[in-house]
C-alpha cells in the first residue's frame, strides 16, 4: 500500500514553479536569439544537432534509471516513463531557476502518487548525493590534469586548486554525515545551536530515522540498488563526456584528449556558479569565453560552445514543461487502485 500523494498546497507550488519556468523560458529565448539557433543549427549541421539532442536526451534517461534504480525495493510500484518525465520536469524548472535545485522539489511531488513517499524522497536525495560526489571526483581529478599540461596564470591555478581542496573537505564531510545519519545530524546541530527545543529535536529524530536509513550505503533501510544506481549514473557522465567531445570536434576542430578534460572538469565549476545566476545568464558564456582562451583555444570556440549548450537548455525546458503539464493532467485522476491477489 503506498502512502498517501503530495498535500494540495505542493501542487500549487508546482503551478507556480511551472508559471515562473515559463516566464524565463520566453527571457531565454529572447537572449539566444531564434535567429541565432537557425544560425548555429546550420553551422554545425542538422544531422549533428541532432545527434546532440539525442546523446542529451539520452544522458536524462540515464538519470531517471539511476533514480528507479534508488527507489528498490519499492521502485516496482511506478513505471519508467513516469520517472523519465519526473526527471525531465524537474530538470527544466532546474534550468530556469536560481540555485539550480528547486526541480528536485517538483520530481518528487511528480512521482509520489505511484511510489511511497519516504523512497521517492530518498531516492532524489540518494541522485543528488552520489551526483555530487562524482562530480567533485571529475574535479579534483581533472584540476592537476589541467595545471599539469596547461600553463595556467598564477591566481587562476592557486584559485582551481583552492577550489578542488574546498570541494574535496566538503565532498568527504557529507560522506561522513550521511554514514552518521545526515537528518539525525542536522537536527542535534539545530538544538546545539538553540534553534529547536529538546521536545522538537526528539520528534524531528523519530521521522528521519527511516529516511537517514535509506539514504546510507548499507542497512536494513538502504537502498537495494545504490550500485545499480550509481552505474547509471556513470553511464550518463559517459554520454555527456561524448557529447562534449562531439560540441569540441564540431567548434574547435582538432580534438585532444587532455582538452577534453580540462574543460569537463573547468565546466562542471563553471556550472556550479552558472546555478547562482537564473539560466546562468552571462555566468555560462563568460566562463567558457575565459577557459577556452586560457587553454589555447580561440574565446569565440568558447562562446560558441556555450551557444550550443544554451540551446540545448532552451529544448530541455519546453520539453521538461510540456512533460509536466501532462503528468500534471494525469495527476488530476484518481491514483490507480491496486486489487489485492486472491491466491494469498
């Protein structure tokens, strides 16, 4: 039996979420330009374009198996698709909203009517942790890489590596908390602090023990696809890393393997402070105009990069929307009713 959907006042957050998307989706548009998407479309070819967009696509379905795969045992009671819609919706309103992490809200409330509540919530949590991780691993691997074949300006290499330490501290210490009990943590910090009573701090710690359970590597709680999801999620970094080097081949011409990497790894910090900003406005293309100059490339290759990234967003977010909408329609009918087997 699962529990019970979203309350009404989360729907109505997602109407708003939905309603604020579309207003920087049509800011979006307007700052790439439709000229400047048929412009670049028949620059680099419509038949890559459209390589581009299914190696983008395909990356996101990578994602929404890594986020089934989280929910086991209980991942059986929603199907695919519904996850693979759940994770393009909220991948759409991630793009167009500050901090990059709103959507996170708007896919479990997207995906709670067909699966219990406490293994959706974990299961986008589990997605964010180990993403999290990952990435700062292509980071701290791909910054020594960078500063070992590029000859880079002093501030900027000190800059790169006091940001690959930082990363790594705080890579380790949320590892740490989750094996503790990331909630349990929290909670006895906020009474440590006085902002919550004794009372409160033991109620808060009695719900969160399931969920700090289900979010550790190993227990009776745990995940039984932790490495099933984590292979996915591997498999999607894979896909954008031939993505990217397809954008590369397609801008700069010759392709380098140690450019490659110097840029995924620029290009992940790049993105992490894009979030910041609403779309990444400015934020994207300045970082690539400044990398791709600093590595040897032409700043245009760097511009021109992040045109196709830009657009690539824009496709993302009207598709993520419309897929909302109609998770949205069919959210309105009353969940499936699920008839118990008559040979038990």
């Amino acid at each position: 039996m699962t529990e019970a959907g979203p309350p009404r006042w989360t729907k109505l957050v997602n109407w708003i979420f939905f309603g604020v998307a579309i207003a920087a989706l049509a800011w979006m548009i307007r700052s790439v330009g439709p000229r400047k998407v048929v412009d670049l479309v028949r620059s680099i070819g419509g038949g890559w374009f459209a390589i581009l967009m299914l190696l983008e696509l395909g990356s996101y379905a990578c994602d929404a198996a890594a986020i089934k795969a989280f929910m086991r045992p209980e991942s059986r009671m929603i199907d695919y698709l519904r996850v693979f819609a759940a994770q393009l919706s909220g991948a759409a309103i991630n793009l167009l909203m500050p901090t990059g992490k709103v959507g996170e809200a708007s896919k479990v409330t997207l995906m709670v009517r067909r699966a219990p509540r406490g293994r959706v919530v974990s299961s986008v949590l589990l997605y964010n942790l180990w993403g999290f991780f990952l990435n700062v691993g292509i980071v701290v691997l791909g910054i020594p890489i960078t500063a070992l074949f590029y000859h880079l300006p002093k501030k900027l290499e000190v800059a790169i590596w006091l940001a690959a330490g930082i990363l790594l501290v705080l890579a380790l210490l949320l590892l740490w908390l989750v094996t503790r009990g990331i909630g349990s943590s929290l909670v006895g910090f906020l009474r440590l602090v006085h902002v919550i009573s004794p009372e409160r701090r033991a109620r808060w710690r009695a719900r969160l023990v399931k969920l700090d359970g289900q979010l550790k590597p190993t227990g009776p709680e745990a995940s039984h696809g932790t490495g099933a999801g984590i292979g996915w999620m591997l498999l999607s970094r894979v896909v954008g890393w031939v993505q990217a080097a397809i954008v590369i081949h397609l801008v700069v011409g010759d392709l380098d393997v140690m450019f490659l990497i110097a840029t995924l790894s620029a290009g992940l910090v790049i993105a992490w402070v894009a979030a910041i900003v609403p779309m990444g406005i400015g934020v994207s293309e300045g970082g690539s105009y400044l990398i791709y100059e600093v590595l040897g490339a032409t700043a245009t290759a760097g511009l021109g990069v992040a045109l196709i990234r830009r657009v690539r967003q824009v496709i993302i977010a009207v598709l993520g929307l419309a897929l909302m909408l109609i998770l949205q329609a069919l959210d309105r009918a009353p969940p499936p009713i699920r008839k118990a087997n008559p040979g038990y």
